[in-house]
C-alpha cells in the first residue's frame, strides 16, 4: 500500500483528544476562525465544499457541497432553517462515527459550526443514537465548554454570527438513521420516514429548510476549510475524494476504524491492515460497506474500495463498514440475522417493505434451521424483486432486498444444500428464542 | 400520579431547545424510565401525555415504536446482548448462552430473583470489538466467557 497522510484520526490518539484545550492545542477552530475572521462568505464556504468534491459518508455518497447548495437563497426566504446531524450509526457493522464523537468531539462541533454558517442554520441538532452513551455524554461536556469559550451561542467568536448547538437523544430504532425518519423522530414522533419531495431543504424539521449530514462527513469540513477544496480533491479516485474511515468486523485478525485514502483495495485493507482473515483461513464472502449491500465473494477482494469500483461491481461503498467472512461461515445463518435486522427495523408504513421483510426472515430462518422447501429459493427472489428498486417510501426495503438478492446469485448451491439435506451443513450453534418487536 | 418537580423541570428547560414542545417527548421519555424504574408505566405515559398536551395513545405510540423503551418492568439490571452480524461473527451465541447461564434468566426474559434481564439486541455499533454486551446502559466489548462472568459477577 502506498503511504499516505492521515488527517481524521490524528488527534483521537492524544491524551484528553476529546477537551478543548487539547483540540486548541492541535489546531482546533482554526477552520471556523479562518470563516469567520477572514471572512469567507457562506457561498465561498460552499464553493470550497463543491471544489472538494466531498461525498456523504453516512451511506448514500451524495456530494456535500450540492447538498448544502440546495439550501434556499435567504433573502427570498426567510424562514427559520436547520442542520441536523445524523448520529444514528446504526448499519450493522458500522462503528466509525463513534470514535470522532468519543474521541474528537470538537472537530464535529466545529465542522458544525461551519456548515451551519454556510447554510446560514441558526440551530444544529446532533441526533445521536440512545445506546451511544458515551458519544452522547462526551458531545454534551464539549458542547458546553465550547459555548463557555463563546464559540457556541449569539455572538460566535464575537461576530455577528448566531448558531446554538444541541444534542438529541434516539431510542434504538434503525429507521431513524434515514434523514427523514430522523427528522419525524427528532420532532417527538414515530420514525416514519416521509415521502420525497418534498426534500429536507425546502421542508425538513418542523416544516423549514434543513440539511442532514452524516457525521464523519461534518468532520471533514474544518480541514477542507482550511486546507482548500482543492488539497481534498488531490487525494482519492477520480469520484472518491479524501481519507475515509473503514470499520472492520467479522472474522479478521485485527478488526478496527481506520483512516485511509480513497484508491486502497479491499484486499490491502484485509492483508495490510486487518491482520489478515483469522485463523489462516480464506474469504468467503463480504459485506463492503454494512449489511445493506450486495454480498461480495473472496475472489472480489482486489476491488478499489471506492464509490465507482463497488458499484461496478454490482455492490456498493455504503458506510465503508466491511464486514468480513471466512470460508467455515454458514451463509443460511449469516442471511438468517440480516434478514431478522431487517423485520425488525421495518416501520411498517409500506406493505412491501413491512410484509416482506418479515417474510424474508421467516424463509431463511427456516432455511438455516433445516425446515425449508425445494420453493424457497425462488420464493426469497420473487420476494426480493417486489421490494425493490425504489417501491417504497424510503430505502429499508431495498436494503433488505439487496443482500438477498446477492445472497441467492452468490450462494444457491448452499442454500439449496440447506434444503435438500434438511439440515445446514455450515450451522454454527444457536439458542433459540422467540423475537421480540 | 404526577410527575416529579425535578423531571418536570427538566423538561421545562429540555423544550427550550425547539421550537416545538413535542420535540422533547423522546428524551423526556429517555429520562422517566432512567429515573422511575428502568421502564415507562401507563400512569406515566398519562403523566407525559399531560405534561405535553397530547393524548395518551399518542404517547403510547411513540414509546412503543422505539426498542430502548420497556413498557413492562425489568429486572435491576439489564443486560442487553448484540446479537447482529458482526458480533454473531465473533462468538455471539456462546457469549448469549453464557450470559444466560450466568443471570438466570432466558433470552427477553429476567431471572426468577428479579435481578437480570437479558434482552438480545440488533447492532449497537461494537462491530470492531465484537462480541459485546449492554449493562445497564455501559458497553462492555472483546467479550469471552471468562470476562462476562466476571463482569456479571460484579453486579450487586
């Protein structure tokens, strides 16, 4: 792997990253300082953000700068208008923007603070989900020193410019992660995502212009301030720009969050970084960003993790969250739990999605437990193709249709193999316990 | 039944933060049930219904969409247990039955002496340091056996 410089991390790794003397002390609040003293005007900042070709990393990959550009022209309207950051991590086997609140809270609250100025929000909310205590707790003490240290409040950095930060507990529902799920949650209600359009930055939290943004992408900002949009673009593939962080799970050596460029292979984050697949065996399978992609094989492992190249590769890049399999892995099994997420996480509001789901994990439960018939298989395709693409208000029936999908092209034979010997050859072992909703 | 004066007040100071009331049900709801016996009863889902001038099914509704509300008491401690993929990479299903061994009690279900319930969850964003396990809102991660039954021993 070629060396490269980090620029997410670095402070997470200090003693006290997560104060304010110590972000100061490292470089902290330059960014908004460079905003606000120089100054730049908002439509610089977003002009920055645009030249940086930085996209979301919360999942969908939109880019950033076209996103806070949506935000309408002020003086045509007036209304109130809001950031909301999304800190619902919740795609199974995605974990990386817990390290930036735990460790870095500031550079979030300071990224805050300049996307809010950009899109001239005089409130952002840090939605967090409930179980991430110490995300929550660590934002909260940060928060308060920062509005102590006037960088928070009426008069930021003693300019003219207003902005109050404040954090939002969730309760546990995955849904809550889809923006605007988030939003109806963040307003005291179901997380019931609504039909789009409209957008968020026409009508978002309370009915006002909003933009929701993913955590690490929020981080990313103060540097790109900074250091220019153009130092940004320099780093990457041609439609993946910048350092990102890769949470690794599953059957490696050293799973982690790491910080990498743009261009790396899967296969030189598995060898080179992750220690290698555990206990001398091989791949079988992978999840490149969170279990709402497409199942990739151990043979893909050479693929750029990277928008373009997963997408070519019929997968996607998703959170970056790759969870990794070894060749022992029961695939029935591994499908059984994604599909058991999904039923669970389902809101309900869509047919398609809230009956499918749970028929999904009714089959491959009894897939997996040696209970399944010789239809199955085409039972889980058909399925799958009424629930998506794009058939339902928001995404969740996608993401619960695209692995089985993947799952069924890639591992017939196995799942067939389940049926026909009515037992899984691959099963690991199980306790077995009614669901709870 | 009434809420008391601190929750209230909180609440009273929790709602300065939006422009709607509403919008501090959930963590309001998050602050009863920390603070009045891990779960949220019918006379305090009508207490908040009250306090926020909404109808108590509203409220019902609200809490009961969202997995980290109990609308039923739990034991003194709950041990939440990561049953999603990452985790069941790792061994999840020996550190459940293991849990389950050492508390008592069966999956969704609190021991006969009241004092664990175990409650298998989806991801909680551990992935990294999978296997691991809730107790009583405090993450415990690169579990094994031998950590669980120390770190469940410990409990009072």
């Amino acid at each position: 792997m070629k060396t490269f410089e980090r620029y997410l991390l670095n402070r997470t790794t200090l003693a006290n990253s997560h104060t304010l003397a110590v972000y100061k002390a490292n470089g902290g609040y330059a960014g908004l300082e460079k905003v606000l003293k120089k100054p730049m005007t908002p439509a610089e900042v977003i002009a920055e953000m645009k030249a940086s070709n930085l996209r979301g990393r919360g999942g969908a990959g939109f880019p950033c700068g076209m996103k806070w550009s949506f935000m309408p022209d002020p003086t045509k309207d007036p209304r109130p208008r809001y950031l909301a950051v999304n800190a619902d991590e919740s795609e199974p086997g995605t974990c990386k923007d817990r390290v930036l609140m735990e460790k870095d809270p500031h550079g979030l609250i300071e990224g805050c603070l300049i996307a809010a100025y950009a899109i001239r929000a005089q409130a952002v909310y840090i939605y967090v989900r409930g179980e991430y205590r110490e995300s929550y707790d660590r934002l909260l003490a940060a928060i308060d020193e920062a509005r102590k240290a006037g960088l928070i409040g009426k008069r930021v950095m003693d300019t003219d410019f207003a902005c109050e930060i404040w954090m939002h507990k969730g309760a546990g529902a995955y849904i809550c992660g889809e923006e605007t799920g988030l939003m109806e949650s963040l307003e005291g209600k179901r997380g019931h995502p609504r039909p789009k359009p409209p957008f968020p930055a026409g009508f978002g939290l309370w009915g006002q212009p909003t933009t929701v943004n993913n955590v690490e992408t929020i981080f990313n900002v103060p540097f790109i301030v900074q250091k220019g949009g153009a130092w940004f673009a320099s780093i990457g593939t041609a439609n993946s720009k910048g350092n990102f962080l890769v949470g690794i799970s599953g059957h490696v050596n050293k799973p982690g969050v790491y910080e990498l460029p743009f261009g790396v292979t899967a296969r030189e984050i598995v060898d080179e970084v992750a220690g290698g697949i555990w206990k001398g065996r091989k791949c079988k399978a992978w999840f490149p960003g969170g279990s709402s992609c497409a199942l990739l094989l151990g043979a893909d492992l050479d693929v750029v993790l990277d928008h373009d190249s997963l997408k070519a590769k019929g997968s996607s890049l998703g959170t970056a969250a790759m969870v990794m399999m070894d060749d022992a892995t029961s695939m029935a099994r591994v499908m059984e739990i994604i599909a058991r997420f999904y039923d669970h996480e389902s809101c309900g509001q869509c047919s398609q999605c809230r009956e499918g789901t749970q028929w999904l994990a009714q089959i491959f439960h009894r897939i997996a437990t040696g209970h399944g018939v010789p239809e199955d298989v085409a039972t889980l395709e058909s399925l799958a193709k009424g629930m998506a693409p794009g058939k339902t208000i928001c995404a969740l029936s996608d993401a619960a249709a695209i692995p089985t999908l993947s799952a069924v092209r890639l591992f017939r034979a196995e799942l067939e193999e389940c049926i026909t010997k009515h037992k899984d050859p691959l099963a690991p072992s199980r306790v077995e316990y009614a669901g709870a909703h | 039944m009434a809420l008391p004066a601190k929750l209230k007040a909180e609440f009273d100071e929790l709602a300065t933060h939006y422009p709607e009331k509403r919008a501090a049900l959930i963590p309001a709801l998050h602050r009863v049930q920390e603070e009045l016996g891990g779960w949220i009863s019918p006379d305090t889902l009508e207490d908040l219904a009250t306090y926020f001038g909404l109808e108590p099914v509203e409220v019902y509704g609200v809490a009961s969409f969202y997995p980290m509300f109990r609308l039923t008491p739990p034991g003194k401690h709950v041990v939440s247990v990561c049953h999603n993929i990452s985790c069941e990479l790792r061994g999840a299903t020996e550190i459940l039955e293991h849990v389950c061994k050492v508390t008592g009690a069966k999956p969704y279900g609190t021991s006969a002496d009241g004092k664990f319930t175990v409650w298998p969850v989806e991801c909680q964003g551990a992935c990294a340091n999978a296997p691991m396990i809730d107790l009583d809102g405090v993450y415990h991660e690169d579990l094994t056996r031998e950590k669980v039954t120390q770190i469940l021993g410990g409990v009072k």
